[in-house]
C-alpha cells in the first residue's frame, strides 16, 4: 500500500487530530493523505444533536465511504463512534488518552454564570444537577464546532461554555475557565480518545498497530462494553468513565434531578458487562423516560 487514505472531518479539531494520527505513521515510515468529508451534522447545525441521528450520524457517513473503497481508514473522537459497527470495519488503534475532563470556559467569574451553552444531553443533565438550587442559571443549546461555540461565548450569547478539555488542548487554545470534576461530571464514553478506524485487512492491522495504547484501549473498551449494556443511545444522558480500571457509569434523567450509578474496580470485560447490566436495570426507567421524551421510540 503506497499511501493510506485518511478520511476527516473539516473541522480544525478533526484536522489536528487527523494531522496527528499522519505524523505518527510518517515516524514509522508510512506516507498517508488526509480526504475531507463533510457529513450530515457538519450542514445542520440549527438542532440538537439528538433530533438529527446523534452523535454517530459524524461516523456513519464516513464508514461508508471506507466500505466504498473512497478511503482506507477514519480519525475519529472516539467518542463519536457508535455501539454498532458494520461489518467489515475495525477500530485498528486507540491512541494514548489526553485529559478526559470536561472543561468549562467562561470570560467571567464562575459566580456570574447565568447562560450556559452545550448540546450534550448529559452535560445539560448534569449542569442541571449541579444548579438545582440556583434557578438564575440556565442551559441553553449550543451547536457547533469548537470555533463555532467560542465565538458565540466572545459574543456574549453565553455566559460559560460546556466542552471537552482534550479539544482545547489538541487545538492549542488556553481559555479561562474551570476543569469539571469526574465525580459530579462524569465524561462521556471514551471522551478525550482518538481511534483510528479502517477496513479489517491484515495490512492496515499491521499498519496501525504501533500507534496503539494498549492501557486507553483497555480503560476505553470497558466503557465502550458498558455503554453496550446500558443502550439508550444519544436520547439518555450517561455517563461513563473508567481510568485504570477504576470506573464510574451514570445514567441521568432529562432534567438531572434523578440518578442512578455504579462504581469500582473493573478489571475485565466480565466485569464489564455485569456493571452494565447492573446500570441498565437500575435505571431502566430513566431510559424509557428519556427515549419516550424525545421521540426514540419507533
């Protein structure tokens, strides 16, 4: 294979991330080229995430063009990645984690926060936990890429902005503004993890397997197993954190005045899948709510 196809998105995060995975090939002497594509969620950026596919609709458009042949492989948040995988596909390297926190980014004290902008369920949830007491404060939609949202909290249409801290620090950007606790911001799964997906060929398998972290891959594929379990997709706000194998998973309800958790050591994927089965029961009733609200059900 004389140059791999790296499929992006166009967004300057997508690009630093992608710019990454390619220097890392070059130090082992593979020449690879970036494709950019533009997805479904890149056009519309007027409505939440969850009314136009969530946040899979990013990779689906994208694995096709694998599966086309248009390109050998895709850079991912793998956050972004879906349960549900076609077949034919393989996650061929998880790279080493940045910081998986959430950030707050604020031009003001944090005591002067009245609007805050995200367009995650589970932040919205959780900030919405967080505020109970403080009915001054409200959580309003926030669309687009990482550029897009700063802009807006320079405007002044927000107050305080809700964001992953791993995409400030691959972009280079030092803003104002406070790293969320794990314990009371529990990340979404795999948040702060860059994967690289291509066609399952022995080649690319081959290709890529230097770049692999074998410890993200393990904390990240627990998540990924409990998410499994969990379900509930884009339409429940969850949770779901593992580091070292020490995990905390959570399921909130829409507007974060319920909550159910599990946490401890998880070692395997067993273990894995007991915990998610364990959160599932526990909150199968969040789940319905949650899917019911916003339409899931077909």
């Amino acid at each position: 294979m004389s140059k791999i196809r790296i499929g992006t998105r166009g967004s300057k995060l997508a690009l630093a991330q992608t710019n990454k995975v390619i220097d890392l090939l070059a130090e082992n002497g593979v020449e690879a080229e970036r494709i950019i594509i533009k997805t479904t969620g890149d056009r519309v950026t007027d409505r939440g995430l969850h009314e136009i596919g969530g946040f899979g609709m990013f990779v689906r458009e994208i694995d096709d063009a694998i599966l086309r042949g248009d390109i050998d492989c895709a850079v991912h948040s793998m956050k972004d990645i879906p349960a549900e995988r076609p077949e034919g596909l393989l996650t061929v390297a998880v790279l080493k984690r940045d910081p998986p926190y959430d950030y707050m980014v604020m031009n003001e004290p944090v005591e002067n926060l009245k609007i805050i902008g995200t367009s995650s369920l589970r932040r919205k949830a959780q900030l919405l936990r967080y505020y109970h007491d403080n009915k001054d404060v409200r959580i309003e939609m926030l669309r687009g890429n990482l550029d897009t949202r700063l802009s807006k909290l320079d405007e002044g249409l927000y107050d305080g902005i809700m964001v992953a801290e791993a995409g400030l620090m691959r972009l280079g950007y030092r803003r104002n503004g406070i790293r969320m606790p794990v314990d009371l911001f529990v990340p979404a799964t795999n948040q702060g993890t860059v994967a690289v997906v291509s066609r399952d060929t022995p080649i690319l398998r081959e290709i890529f397997a230097p770049l692999n972290d074998e410890a993200s891959a393990r904390d990240c594929g627990i998540e990924r197993i409990i998410m499994e379990e969990v379900g509930g997709g884009c339409f429940t706000p969850t949770g779901i954190f593992c580091q070292n194998g020490h995990l905390i998973a959570e399921v909130l309800s829409l507007d974060g005045t319920r909550a159910e958790r599990v946490s401890g050591d998880v070692h395997n994927p067993e273990e894995a899948h007991i915990a998610g089965i364990k959160l599932r029961t526990e909150a199968s009733e969040l789940i319905a709510e949650a899917k019911l609200a916003l339409g899931a059900y077909e």
